[in-house]
C-alpha cells in the first residue's frame, strides 16, 4: 500500500511577501493587479480571504470588498527562490517528489516511513509529515498544509480540510473512505468543475454519496467519475524530473494602449524579467514568442527559432524586438493580425523548446568567434541579474535603459 502526502503551501505568494514586511502579518494582503489597475488577484492572505477575496477575482472587485488591504505586485523572482528551498526540504524526505506548481507537491514517503516512530504505517506518516511541515517553516519561513492517503485524490483533498499550517491523516480504509466522501458534495472530486456540478445537480445529483449509489455501469455519469466518489484514484507520484515547458510574462494594461513605443517599452522589461527567472537554472531556450491582445479579447502570437539555444538577454531582447516589429511595424497604428483591430490589452514575452545542455558546435582550429561573443554575453547578463538580486536597483535601473548592443559591445570587444 502505498502512502502519499500532498503538500499545499499557505498564501504562498503572501507568505513570501511576509518575509520580507513582517510589519504586515495579521493584516489583508492582496499580491496581483493593484487595486484600481485591470488585473486579477494572483494570491491573498487570509486575513483578506475572510472579506471574500479570492485567487482569480478582479482586483478592483478585491479593493470593493476589502478596501483597507495591502496591495502589492508579483515579485515571481523572490517566489522562485523560496520554493526551491522547499522543495530542497521535500527532497529530505523522499526522493519521489512531484511539483505540481511552484507552491505544491505530492511525496511518495512510503519506503521511507520505516525512519518515524510509530506503531503503523499512518502514525509514522504522521511523524514524518509534522517533521517535514516544521522544517519548512524553520527553514523557509513559511508554512503549509498535508494531506496524508493512500492516493492522490484522497491527499490533496486532506491538505484542504485544515489550511493554513494544518496537518489530515485520511482514512486507508476503502470503506472508510467511501464514508468520509459520501456526504462531501460532488465538486470535491477531481474533474467536477463549475459547469459539470450544475449538470449534476440538474439530475439531483449533488454529493458524492448520490455517485456512489448510481454504482459503475449507470447511463448518467462515466464509471471514472463513480470511482473517484468512492476515493479510487491513482497512486503513483510521477517523481522523475520534469522540464519546464516554457518561461513568460504577461502584462494588462490599465487602459488599452495604442501608443506603439510604451508596449515596446513594457514589452522589453517583460523581455528582461523572463531572462532573470529562465537564468535562474542552468537552460537554454529555442524559440521565443510574443503575445499581444486588444480590447475585444481578439489574440495573436508570433513565434521564432533562435540563430542557436539562447538564455542571455541580448538574444532574448533581439528576438522580441524583431517579432514586435513584424506584428506591429512602425508607422502602423495598430499591430497587425487576424482580429486584431484596436489598441493593446495585453503584452506577453515568453521562450520555450528548452534544453539542458547545448548543442555541440563543429570544432574550428580557431574557435569559434560566434560561440565566444555568445558565451561573453551569458555571463554578461548574469553579472546584471546578480546586481539586480543584490539590491542594486539604481545601477541595474541604469543598465536596461541603455541599449544591450551598445553594453554587449563594450563588454564583449574590451
């Protein structure tokens, strides 16, 4: 049998924020959109989520319902550094962690229970888990909430029943979890979204309780959802590591924008801010895309392939410059592309089709010239990141408004 944990980490953009201003705690706090800007919540304390603010709700609406609360900006940099720390702290437990987000993970802790004292299986996962959820919080600084199963349904839905800082051992017992889901209504259950429960409760059904007396082989929900209401779910933790897909940013412009020269601006700091998070492993990137959107929802992307595998931020600036361009040339007043026909809502950056290590270059007797101005400008844009994390803002303020070709041509031909 196995035994899972899933753990949820609290506010975790709030909490992160807290870190740094422990002069907030005990106070609403609101990270996303400012309070009068066209955005979304990203995260909020609990303080906030008691006046009704929630993930994904307008920020303008989180200010009507909560409008002595502290509002702050995204620091996706700060968020990424102490979740590497925790998740360097999941690993003390289990070499079979899977991230599921930056701020949530299952942990297959079953071969490792033997380490934790206890008379079965469920008291030393118990042990383990308050090990793991103090070191965290000496650690990191921050807490979080685990759910301890036998599966991944029934541990994720154990790490919400007591947030924040909150520790549920489920039932292992097939009967008994079929008994702790029967009264649970049916959006608890994986897949039971906003549109599917309203079906359901159409026909009356309305807890998982009323799945399970369907049974399998009902003609009015699959046999996939029935399972589920009786807590049969996958086991497995798919632990082995998974490369990021992609890194972006995005921006929503408090009022829709045809000024084409501050979408480039904005644009490229977006550019910048990609480059310091893709650069905070080591990666390279093959493609990179833009993203632009008007005021009726209408969206294009343009894509292009890197000369070679990039992470610096002059290739990375190059190829948003040359892709803006081509979607909005200067002189134009609007960007061109399907649908698109009014000013800017929304700028997006991003590079995927990433790579672990680079491709090998054909060996020259000289070297290759190409291959040395690149590798000048990797470590060039790394020293500016590390300005950046040290605090230096001034000198790094001072250092993107300058042309990178003009920086990389200094540095590079010294």
């Amino acid at each position: 049998m196995a035994v899972l944990l899933h753990v949820d980490m609290d506010a975790f953009f709030a909490s992160v924020e807290l870190l740094s201003h422990p002069e907030w705690r005990g106070k609403p706090l609101i990270v996303g959109a400012g309070p009068h800007e066209r955005g979304v919540v990203s995260t909020c304390s609990y303080e906030a989520r008691k006046f009704g603010v929630h993930s994904a709700m307008p920020s303008r609406e989180a200010y009507r319902l909560c409008p002595h609360a502290i509002f702050m900006h995204p620091h996706m940099d700060s968020y990424s550094a102490v979740s590497r720390k925790v998740f360097e702290v999941f690993s003390h437990y289990s070499p079979y962690v899977e991230g599921v987000s930056i701020d949530e993970a299952f942990i297959d802790v079953t071969g490792n229970l033997h380490f934790f004292n206890g008379s079965n299986d469920a008291e030393r996962a118990v042990a383990l888990a308050e090990a793991l959820r103090a070191e965290v919080k000496r650690e990191c600084g921050v807490t979080c909430s685990v759910g301890i199963a036998t599966n991944r349904l029934m541990a994720k839905i154990g790490s919400e029943q007591h947030k924040p800082d909150g520790l549920t051992l489920m039932p292992f017992d097939s009967e008994a979890i079929a008994a702790f889901l029967r009264d649970k209504p049916v959006g608890i259950l994986w897949g039971v979204g906003r549109k599917t429960g309203m079906e359901l409760s159409r026909r009356g059904i309305r807890a998982c309780g009323d799945i399970q007396r369907l049974g399998r082989g009902n003609m009015i929900v699959a046999d996939e959802l029935v399972d589920l209401a009786f807590g049969i779910s996958d086991d497995t933790v798919h632990w082995q590591e998974r490369e990021a897909k992609s890194v972006s940013r995005e921006w929503t412009f408090d009022v829709d924008e045809c000024d084409r020269e501050k979408v480039r601006k904005l644009l490229l700091s977006l550019v910048d801010d990609v480059g310091r998070t893709f650069r905070s492993e080591r990666r390279w990137a093959k493609t990179a895309r833009l993203k632009l959107r008007d005021a009726s929802f209408a969206t294009v992307t343009r894509q292009a392939k890197f000369p070679c595998p990039s992470r610096d931020s002059k290739a990375f600036r190059k190829a948003a410059s040359s892709l803006f361009d081509a979607a909005w040339p200067a002189g134009a007043s609007y960007p061109l592309g399907a649908g698109l026909n009014g000013a800017v809502r929304l700028v997006g950056f991003g590079v995927s089709d990433i790579v672990l290590e680079m491709e090998p270059f054909a060996p020259s007797l000289f070297g290759d010239p190409d291959e040395d101005a690149r590798k000048r400008s990797e470590r060039l844009s790394e020293t500016i990141d590390r300005l950046h994390e040290k605090g230096y803002d001034i000198i790094y303020r001072s250092v993107v408004r300058l042309e990178w070709d003009l920086i990389y041509y200094a540095y590079v031909c010294r």
